[in-house]
C-alpha cells in the first residue's frame, strides 16, 4: 500500500472532520447531567462541574485528533496539536459557564434571542466556531 503524504490542507480538513464529531459525542453524550445541570451556576460547585466537562470533553476531542492524526499520518506538529486542545478547552469552558456567553449576547443585542430559546443555539456556534479556530491552528502550527 502506498502512503500519500499528507498536507497542511489535509491535516486541516481531517482535524476539523474529527473535531466535529468528538464535539458532538462529548457535549452530549459524555457529559453528565449532573455537570450539564451545575456548569452555569455561579457557587464553586458550577466550576467545579464545568472544569470536569470540560476535562472529560479535552480528552475525547485529544483522543479523536490523535487518533486521526496517526492513521493518516498528518503534518501536524505537539505544538499544534496542544495549543490547539488548549483553545478548545479554554473557549469551551468560557462558554460553557454560561453568564458569560448570555453578557455577550446581550452585548451584540441578541439578549432577547439568548432568553427566547437561543441558548442552545448560540453556545454550539460558540463552540462550532472556535472548533474551526482549533482545526486552523492545530494544522498550520
């Protein structure tokens, strides 16, 4: 079997790829209810719930990237792969506290959107952006 090599663009789409789909398995599945319920709330208990998503989330989205990462051989450098977890799992726990993401909605006037049922929809394009964030510098590091 012959192995092409890899490009930048190839590690790029193939981490985005693999972003996606552990993004959607660790915030849904893995998560627990018990820290999807308490991440927001303000008390250390809501830190300490979000800090756990977020490790429990870091370790499924590092797992996947590695794994791609090795199967089709990519370009991609411990740099790239580490700061691009870290970015990850810094916007992830921005977001995931929750009166953060709601202060900047407000901010930008989409308050009465976030408050209308937008939440759901503005914390994923949060994270589906920041996830495209990651993909760029974890391929181009």
């Amino acid at each position: 079997m012959v192995v092409a090599v890899a490009s930048s663009a190839d590690a790029f789409s193939c981490v985005g790829v693999a972003l996606y789909g552990a993004h959607a398995v660790a915030d849904h599945w893995v998560q627990t209810n018990g820290q999807a319920t308490r991440k927001g709330h303000r008390a250390p208990e809501g830190v300490h719930a979000c800090l756990a998503h977020v490790a429990s989330y870091t370790v499924v989205t590092a797992a996947v990237v590695a794994l791609v990462w090795h199967l089709f051989q990519l370009p991609i450098t411990p740099a790239g792969f580490i700061t691009g977890q870290a970015i990850s799992a810094a916007t992830h726990y921005w977001a995931d506290r929750r009166f953060p993401l709601k202060a900047l909605a407000e901010a930008l006037g989409k308050g009465e959107y976030y408050e209308a049922g937008g939440a759901y929809q503005l914390d994923q394009s949060w994270h589906l952006g920041w996830l495209l964030v990651t993909a760029i510098v974890t391929a181009a590091l």
